[in-house]
C-alpha cells in the first residue's frame, strides 16, 4: 500500500509538467476562441490524440498510479488550461469509465476503441444518466429499457439531459430503468452503437460556462440494441436484480449506502478539477496585482489586495490537500468514514467559485472584460458547485455520515 505523501515522485513530475505545457501552450492559445464559438475544440483533441493525452492508455497509466494523485494531478493541469476545453478532452472518459466498470472484456475490447477513434479520425463519446426529472434525484428516472426475448434486443425509449457530448457522440452510454420496483437499483447500463436509429439529439444547451464542451438532449425513441450492448450481460444482470429485490426486503438502505460509496471515489477527480481553474484565475490576479500601478505603486502593496491574494491561495492549498487525500483513500481502499470524498469536492468547488470571483475584482473593471481570461475562468467555475452532485448534495452527504441519520 503506498504511503501518503505531499511529494510527487519523478515520474509523477515529468507527466505534471508535459500536461502543462499542453495546456500552455495549445489549450491556453485556443480557449478565447472556442469559448466564443461555443462548438467542440476538434482540433484542440486531435492535438491531444497526436501526443498521447486523448487515450483510454493514457487516463488508465493515471488511474492505475498506486499513490492515487494521477488523475487529479492531471485533470488540475488540464483545467488549469482551460475548463471548457479540458472538458472536451476528458468527458469522453466518463462513457469509457462506464463500460470499464460494468463492461465484460470483450465488451470493453470491442466499444472503448470506437469512443476515442485515432488522432487521424477522432471519436468521442457520450455517458447518458441525468433527465429533465432524474438528476440528483437518480430514483426518478423514467427512461424505460424492455427486453425483447424473440429478438433479443432491448428497446430504450426516454429522454436525456445535460450528457457531455449527447448526440455527437460516436458510443452513447445510456443508463435506463429495467425494474421500476428497485429505485436506482433496478438499473442497467447499455451501448448504443454508431448510427443506431432511434437515437437523436434533442436541444443543444447555450450554457453560462464550459462553453467550448458539448452539452446537450440525447432523445430515444424505440432504439433498438442487441442483446450483447447490454453492459455485463443479462445472465449478471438478472443475478443482481435478484440479490436487489432480496435486499430490498431486508437491508435496503445498507445498499442505498453502498452505492452511495461508489459515487463518493469518484468525487475528487472533479475537486481536481475546480482546483486547476482556481489555481489559474489566482495567478493571473497575482501577476495583475504585481503590475498593476495606482497613486504610484503596485496595487499589491495594499492590504486590501494583498490579504486578498493570501486567502485565496491558502484556499487553493487546503483544497487540493482535501483532494489529494481523498484520491489517495479511495485508490489504497481506505473507507470515507466522514465522507471525505464529499468533502474534497465541495470546498474545491466553492473555492473555485470564490477565487474567481476575488480574481475579478483585484482586476477591477478589466477583469469584468473578455480581455482578460478572469471573466471565463468564474463562468466555467459555475459548474463545479453544480455537476457530480451539488454543493447541497455534497452536504448531505457529509451530513448523512457524520450523523448516521436520515437528514432530509
């Protein structure tokens, strides 16, 4: 079991520091851009895809670090970057994580390619799990998959929302009910292949922020899939269905809670996230408040900035300490006794929302313009408090497993 330790070893640094001249290079110069446009980066990816970074290889290498800090080390990088962007590159890995996670090998073998395409031919993917009445509230969906036994195929019909890529996507994953009796429990995950029929976009979002990431409906109506999409098989889904309906009876909130478990590891990557675009916001107020002269000095010669700046880096630290420690609990098996995976995505969330804010106003008016990067970077931090489980959610949580009550 790997120790937990603050320092990055030399491999760890040389992966840090080729992600950030990535990001200094071909995500920073290109994020105004995009950002205005508000259209997939495709070039920016295939850039990506040409040196390594748009690769299932390449996120396995960090998921696989035994101290736990690749992936975050390398989502704060990206983000730092740009987030809208960074989101184009990574959210193909949600759909990817899904069908890594409840896929067989051969399952994996055949859709995972497919997802990312090559650098000559890009491919994304889409996870498909929110709708416009199921998003915090995961019990609520009503998308409906129907197993037809003559033809064995599932018919998916329903509506999805806010999925990363929806609709342009090469894969979609869709999450759909199959037992309306269990809750979140009595659903199964399936892939939707290239050019199924059936399968459309529905409204594209014009979003506050993250603009340069896709984000859009994903409508089903009577798409039809062959029995081998289903993700595990149906011989595994009906063994757990069953074992569902007999905990159902007996210990359904332990398996409310061991669910819930789940999502907790993924937390942190988002926390990571939140960090890199806090991160990049407090040095270009830095750097602003260093440069920037009023009645004959710099503006960081104040109190009134420079304690500004203070708060905000400590902010940034304690942030990514809470992330770090979380990744590294949830990849050597240590439990969230206190919700710690939680805990690391609401404060680097809301840091992100408030150093941004901060950055605008050490910039004054000029941080209120699209000249400076500021104004996009407290846009896109908007989202963290809101996608993975909001803020609220997050303190629920917490909440819940401090106390071990049913708080409502």
């Amino acid at each position: 079991m790997a120790e937990f330790t603050l320092d990055l070893n030399d491999d760890q640094k040389q992966v840090r520091d080729w992600l950030h001249g990535f990001a200094a290079d071909v995500i920073r110069p290109a994020a105004s851009e995009w950002d205005e446009r508000e259209e997939t980066p495709w070039p920016v990816i295939q850039e990506a895809a040409k040196v390594g970074i748009y690769s299932l290889d390449f996120y396995a290498q960090q998921f696989f670090d035994p101290t736990g800090l690749g992936i975050p080390m390398a989502m704060e990088e990206l983000f730092w970057g740009d987030a809208g962007i960074a989101l184009s590159i990574v959210g193909t890995g949600l759909a990817a994580v899904g069908v890594l996670a409840n896929g067989t090998e051969e399952q994996i073998g055949t859709w995972i390619p497919q997802m990312y395409g090559d650098a000559n031919d890009v491919k994304v993917a889409a996870f498909c799990s929110s709708e416009p009445d199921a998003g915090s509230d995961v019990a609520a969906m009503r998308t409906r998959a129907v197993y037809d036994e003559a033809k064995d195929e599932w018919v998916l019909d329903g509506t999805k929302t806010w999925a990363t890529n929806g609709g342009i996507a090469n894969v979609h994953v869709v999450v759909a009910v199959v037992d309306a009796g269990l809750g979140s429990k009595g659903h199964a995950s399936f892939i939707v292949p290239p050019d199924t029929p059936g399968l459309s976009q529905g409204q594209k979002f014009k979003k506050h922020g993250i603009r340069a990431s896709h984000t859009a409906e994903v409508v089903l109506e009577g798409v039809r899939v062959p029995g081998h999409c289903l993700l595990g098989g149906k011989e595994k889904l009906d063994e757990r269905l069953a074992r569902a309906r007999e905990r159902a009876k007996s210990g359904g909130e332990r398996v409310k809670n061991a669910a819930m478990a789940t999502f907790e590891a993924s937390r942190p990557a988002v926390g990571a996230m939140a960090v890199g675009t806090a991160r990049a916001a407090y040095e270009v107020a830095l750097d602003y408040a260093k440069t920037r002269s009023q009645f004959g000095r710099p503006i960081i010669d104040n109190q009134g900035i420079a304690f500004q700046l203070a708060d905000m880096r400590t902010q940034i630290d304690a942030a990514r300490l809470l992330v770090w420690r979380a990744s590294w609990m949830a990849t050597t098996g240590k439990p969230f006794t206190s919700a710690e995976g939680s805990m690391s995505k609401l404060y680097a969330s809301e840091t992100a929302k408030k150093v941004t804010a901060q950055a605008i106003q050490i910039l004054g008016g000029n941080g209120f313009t699209r000249e400076y990067p500021v104004e996009r970077m407290h846009r896109d931090a908007a989202i963290y408090t809101i996608f993975e489980g909001t803020s609220e959610i997050q303190r629920l949580v917490i909440a819940r497993t401090l106390s071990g009550m049913p708080i409502r």
